[in-house]
C-alpha cells in the first residue's frame, strides 16, 4: 500500500484576498470622490474668479467713464451698458433723482423696450423707492415674490431683479436696475459687496458730474454776472459823465439864464435912478415894460427850477378838482393874447365834452407851456388850435401850430431836462429846455400821456391824454406815478 506523504503548505484563507481588495477599492473611491470634490472646487473657483474678473472689468468700465467725461447722459448711458456686458443683466438701467422732489429726473436703460421702461418708472413711488430704503442691494424674484412684485415682474417680462441705490451722504440720488430673465435665487455676501461698490461707483460718478455742471454753470453765471456788472459800471461811468456834463450845461445855462434878465433890470434900473427927470415919458414905459418882461422872465425861470426840484424829489402836491378844460384853456389864451400878437389862438371842444379830475393850476400851466411854445415857432397870421375829444376812459387834448416842425429823431428828445432844439429860433429867444419835461412829469402825475406828432415844415401837434376817473386811484397808485416821475 503506498505510503502518504502529508505536506505541510498550506493556502492562504480567501478571506484575507478579499479584504485587501475591499481596502484597495475604498481608497481609490476616496481618491476618486476627492478628485471629483477637487475638480468641483477647482470648478467653483474658476467660476467665482471668472465673476471676479467681469466684476472688476465693470468696475474699470465705470472707473473709466469717471476719468473721461463729466457728462451726465453718457456716464448714465456706459453704467447701463456696463450691466448688461459685463454682469450678464439681460435688461439694465440706471435712474437719477431730482434733488428735492426724489423723483426720476434723468436715465438711460439698455435691453428694456420703451413701453417696459416706462412701466417700470411708473412703478417708482408704489414698489421701486420702498425697495431701495429697504437694503443695500435688493434682490426680487418671481418664484418667491409677493403678489404686487409678480405681477410688476411678469409686466417687465423678467423673472428676476436687483435694485442697487446710489447715496452720496445717506442722501439718494439715483438707483440701478438689474433684471434677468432667469431665476436668481439668492446672493452671496462677496456679491453683495461688489454690487454696493458698484453702486458707490457709479454715486460718484454722478454725483462728480453734477457738481461738475453745477460748477461749469456757476462759473457761466459767475462770468456773466462780471459782464453785467461790468457792462453796467461802465453805463453807470457814462451816465456819471453825462451827468457832469448837464450839470455843468446846467449851471452854465442858469446862470446865463439868470444874469440876462438881472443885467437888464439893473441896466434899466440905474438909468432910471440917474436919469429920472432927463427921460422922456415914452421911454420910460418902455423901460418899465422892458422891466417887466425881464422880472417875469427871471419868476418864470426860478419857478421852473422850482417845479422841477419838487417833482424830482416827490414833494409836488396835486390838488384833485372838478374841471372844465374849455375854460381852462380860454384862460390860457387870455393870458397869452398880448404875446400871440397877429397869431390867431383858437379852441375847438365838442359840447359833450367832460369834465376830469385834474389839478386846475397844473393843467393851466402846462397848456401855458404848450401854447407858449407854439406861440414862439409860429409864423405871423398862423393858427394855433388846441382842441379836445372823448376817448376810452379819458380825454386827449391837442395842441397843433403851423410852424417849421420837429424831425422824427428829435420827438422824444424835446421831453428831456435842459434840451433844446437847435435852430435859429431858439438861438434868438434862449431859454432853459425845462418847459416840457416839466409838462410831462405834470401829466404823469395825473395819470396821462404825452408826445409828439410832426413832420419837419408841417406843424407840429402836442398830444397828452387824461383818465376821467384818476379821484378813485389808490393812494398806491398816485405813489407809482410819482415814483415813474422821478
């Protein structure tokens, strides 16, 4: 029988095979899960560093906007663009407020059609200014907003939208608008960082813009105001000058005005008084009339300074009266008929006609200034003819000679202080150029109106209306006009 051998190898159990491969297959399921956990966030940090680098292009963008232009269009106009470019935003905007009202002023949008913008400004006061004094960045989306947001939403054709207000000071000045058409669930609080720099970004870029304009605009006014100070220093110089030289006229004109008639007083005075009994009775009362003409001319001279002084400083007293104008002028021409001589004074006054509201001494005299200067450029056998009509509230009254006339450009000038017209006639009877200005201001106290009407060798006609019904004038109003006269 053969003998059995026993060996003494024996195999190794299974048990121990299988465990090394169990071990060998949870390591390289961790490597795996570590490469895909690596490869995730290698994933994650490439997405966030690719949103790092939009969000600092946009920021460059909005930096290069702030160092290229303070206009206040194109700065709103690159924000906006910036949004949709560089934040992937498929609709954007940027609005800024008025000052005082916080109401949208100005904005430009990108992406939003014009009848969405408009919506969406119309939804300011009710849903967008809440919203922006609520958060720093504001973020609605459909799937979780309130009833009044989802329909404003579904309005804008959006499905999510971030508000970004701009302050400067805590005051705000403008918002930005963000809106996608997919959802944006949440933020992140490095997002939300970025978005309120670059809503402080694009305050100061706005804000450098205002106050740039609002700097270029002071100094425009600034410059005008230099201008108009300047344009106004150098009237007043002028005028200063013109003054002067009135009164320098003025005073060169008193006083030869003054030492004509006093010259011929004191001559006809001192002839009288060492000649009494050698002169002739005939001579004598012309010396005496001469007398008298020249101390009237000297009390009309010192009356006309008089008046014009008083008028000037507002201290001419009207004396309000019933009066009839047709006796006031028969007066006037009875005063004035030794001087008319063969000049034929006449009046012509309707039987309807009224009577006003006047101060019959200032009418009086200023129809004896206006018929005496007729008196003095009408030819002998003339007419002169002062005549009276109704007119709308008032009257007008008239006074036409047939003399050579006044030229256009001098019409205005007769009513100035001290002018006078330079022709042979008044080189031969001088005078102090006050007579009319002093009707003028007469008449404007009494609420009237006067001018001119002429042409040069046809007569002249001197017009000047009066109210009918200047007693019912306020106290303030009479002020005004006397206040227009000075």
């Amino acid at each position: 029988m053969p003998r059995i051998i026993k060996s003494k190898w024996k195999p190794r159990p299974k048990k121990r095979g299988l465990n090394e491969l169990r071990k060998a297959y949870e390591e390289l399921d961790r490597t795996a899960r570590a490469l895909i956990r690596t490869d995730y966030l290698l994933h994650r940090a490439n997405e966030r560093f690719d949103q790092q680098i939009l969000q600092l292009h946009a920021l460059h963008r909005i930096g290069s906007t702030i160092n290229s232009t303070f206009d206040l269009e194109l700065i709103l106009s690159g924000i906006s663009e910036s949004m949709t470019k560089d934040l992937d935003f498929e609709k954007s905007g940027i609005v800024f407020l008025e000052k005082n009202s916080q109401k949208p002023l100005q904005s430009a949008y990108t992406g939003f059609s014009n009848t969405e913008y408009r919506l969406f400004l119309e939804g300011f006061e009710d849903l967008l200014l809440p919203a922006l004094q609520q958060e720093e960045v504001y973020l609605q989306t459909s799937a979780y907003a309130p009833a009044e947001w989802g329909r404003f939403l579904s309005t804008l054709s959006v499905s999510s939208l971030i508000l970004l207000p701009m302050r400067i000071k805590s005051r705000l000045i403008g918002f930005i608008v963000g809106a996608r058409t997919h959802v944006t669930v949440r933020l992140s609080e490095a997002e939300r960082r970025f978005y309120a720099m670059y809503a402080t970004q694009a305050s100061t870029a706005i804000e450098n813009s205002r106050l740039y304009e609002a700097l270029g605009q002071a100094n425009l006014t600034l410059e005008e105001n230099v201008q108009e100070r300047t344009k106004n220093l150098v009237e007043a110089n002028e005028r200063l000058r013109e003054l002067d030289q009135v009164k320098s006229n003025f005073i060169s004109l008193v006083s030869h005005e003054l030492r004509t008639p006093l010259t011929a007083i004191k001559g006809f005075i001192v002839t009288l008084y060492h000649y009494d009994k050698e002169i002739p009775e005939d001579k004598r009362r012309v010396y005496l009339s001469v007398l008298n003409e020249e101390t009237d001319r000297l009390t009309r001279l010192i009356n006309e300074l008089l008046d014009i002084s008083r008028i000037e400083s507002g201290r001419m007293e009207i004396q309000w009266g019933q009066v009839a104008v047709p006796e006031i002028v028969q007066r006037v021409f009875s005063t004035l008929s030794v001087k008319a001589n063969t000049v034929k004074l006449m009046k012509d006054f309707p039987s309807t006609f009224p009577s006003i509201v006047a101060d019959p001494d200032k009418l009086e005299q200023v129809l004896v200034n206006l018929v005496g200067n007729a008196l003095r450029y009408s030819p002998p056998e003339s007419s002169i003819v002062v005549t009276g009509r109704r007119h709308d509230n008032g009257v007008i009254l008239e006074v036409k000679d047939e003399g050579p006339g006044i030229a256009f450009t001098e019409q205005e000038k007769i009513f100035d202080k001290f002018y006078r017209l330079d022709n042979e006639i008044n080189r031969k009877n001088p005078g102090t150029g006050l007579g009319l200005p002093i009707c003028r201001a007469l008449i404007n106290l009494h609420g009237g109106k006067i001018w001119a009407e002429s042409e040069v060798n046809q007569g002249c006609r001197l017009i000047f209306t009066l109210p009918l019904n200047l007693d019912k004038q306020s106290e303030g109003e009479l002020l005004r006009a006397q206040e227009a006269v000075s």
